[in-house]
C-alpha cells in the first residue's frame, strides 16, 4: 500500500478525533479503496490527494466549520417560528445584519435509525438522487470518503466569463453519538475561469478560517459566507435528533441570494420527504 495513504488515514484519525475509530484505523487498504471507487480509477485519480500537508488544511477547515454549526444548533434566541408546506413542523429563522439564518429541528425513531440517518444525509455518492440530494455538486477533491471538495457552477450570469466555485463538505463524528455533516454550501475564497486549473492546496491555504473561541453569531458574522449542515444526536429518549442549519450571507449580489434561498426551501421539502422513507 502507498505509504502516503496510510499518513493520510492517519492524519485523518488523529486531527479528525476518529482515534476511537479502531476498525477505520485497521483497515487503510479497504479505506483508499474506497476513496478510489469515489472517482473514475482510468480518467480522474488526480482527484485523490495525496499531499498531507493540503490534507490537514482541509481537515482544519471541516472542523472549525463543524464546531460553529454545533454552536448555532444549541441556541434558539430571537429565532421566529414559520410553519413548513408539508407538516405541523416549524422552521425557525433569524437575520443577522446581511446573514439570514434557517433552521429546522426533527426527530426520527428509535435511536437505532442513528446511521440510516447518517447514510441517508451523507449522500453524495448515491446515483439515484438528483436534484433531491443534501450533498450537492460534483466532487473536484478526494481526502477521504468522509472529507471531500465539490465543485459547483456560478449561476450569476453577470460573471463573464463563466466561473466555477467550490466548497468543503464533511461528516464528522463528534462523539459515538453526534455527528455533524457539512453540506457545500460555504464557497472558498477561490473563483477560476472554468478552463483553468484550481490549485487546492493554495486555496485552502487562503481560505479564511473560522473564529471558533468567541460567540457563534459572532463568528458567523465575521466568517462573511454562506455555511449549512446537519447536527445529528442519538437522543436518550429512542429518538434520533436532527437539527439543519442554512445560514446564508447577502453579499450584495441578488441573482445568489435568491438562488440559495431557493436552495434551502428544496432542502427543507426534501427533509420533511426524508422523514417518511427512513
């Protein structure tokens, strides 16, 4: 096996908190293989990174961004309740300055559902989905199955010529019964001509990082840019918690704020059907 894979899965276990994770540490071979089978093994094995140093930026950024959603999910201050189109469940939101923040709170049962749940919200590689997935794009980076980079078109037309944006999504597991999946929808600070080629390691390096130490809605309001994802809890009461957050920044350019407000209402209509096929 490659040596620099196994450093990798390392790094992955050891900055990632997965040293609990004995069998994902047992079993390197089975793991690049399935980073492998991610991608096209004749035509796109470039995907797969193989640089350690690019590999820990990116890790860094999945957890500063796992750690803000975990701290927006535990308050629900000055939040206002909406109801949804499709069931008695409330959406809260609440706008910060130029950040209009969504979110939506349901429980699944039992508690044993916990990885259904996760299966079905980490679904990037499921072919069956279209416009129905929470794991939206298509991938440009391969760290490993749980830590990936997709590439997204820009659908402002203003942009000539057309460019191409990109965004981390992550599932990380916090403790052996909270995960939190980072869906791509925080945009890295890079935006190239769509026949250039993106070097990762250096946009990763100069995307900016996320103040972690100081309040959430702090932290979100200096971070400047959309962020969404899921915090899932096995709850002591037989259920399965999940709490989706959709924060979304008003950069000033209508043509994105609309198009990722519609974005969210899809989402929310797809959790609500979620709900009933798990």
């Amino acid at each position: 096996m490659n040596k620099v894979y196994i450093k990798i899965a390392l790094a992955l276990l050891s900055i990632a908190g997965y040293m609990q994770n004995i069998a994902y540490a047992s079993e390197p071979d089975a793991n690049v293989a399935n980073n492998a089978n991610i991608v096209d093994q004749k035509n796109d094995t470039h995907m797969l990174c193989d640089d350690l140093d690019e590999t820990e930026m990116a890790i860094k950024h999945a957890n500063e961004a796992s750690k803000l959603l975990l701290k927006l999910a535990e308050n629900m201050d000055d939040y206002s309740p909406n109801s949804t189109k499709n069931e008695n469940k409330p959406i809260y939101s609440k706008k910060i300055g130029n950040i209009d923040i969504g979110m939506f709170h349901f429980t699944i049962k039992p508690a044993s559902k916990y990885s259904d749940v996760k299966k079905k919200l980490w679904d990037f590689e499921d072919i069956q989905k279209s416009e129905s997935k929470f794991i939206n794009g298509n991938v440009a980076r391969v760290y490993s199955k749980f830590l990936i980079i997709m590439e997204q078109p820009n659908i402002d037309p203003n942009y000539v010529p057309i460019k191409k944006r990109y965004a981390l999504a992550a599932k990380v597991k916090v403790s052996n019964d909270t995960t939190v999946i980072i869906c791509p929808s925080r945009t890295l600070n890079y935006l190239n001509v769509i026949n250039e080629k993106v070097n990762m390691k250096e946009m990763l390096k100069y995307t900016r990082s996320i103040k972690i130490g100081i309040d959430a809605e702090e932290a979100l309001t200096k971070l400047g840019t959309n962020i969404s994802g899921f915090v899932i809890k096995k709850g002591d009461n037989d259920q399965v918690h999940v709490t989706y957050i959709n924060a979304i920044y008003d950069d000033g350019h209508s043509t994105d704020f609309i198009h990722d407000k519609k974005d969210r209402d899809i989402t929310y209509s797809n959790i609500v059907s979620l709900k009933h096929h798990i």
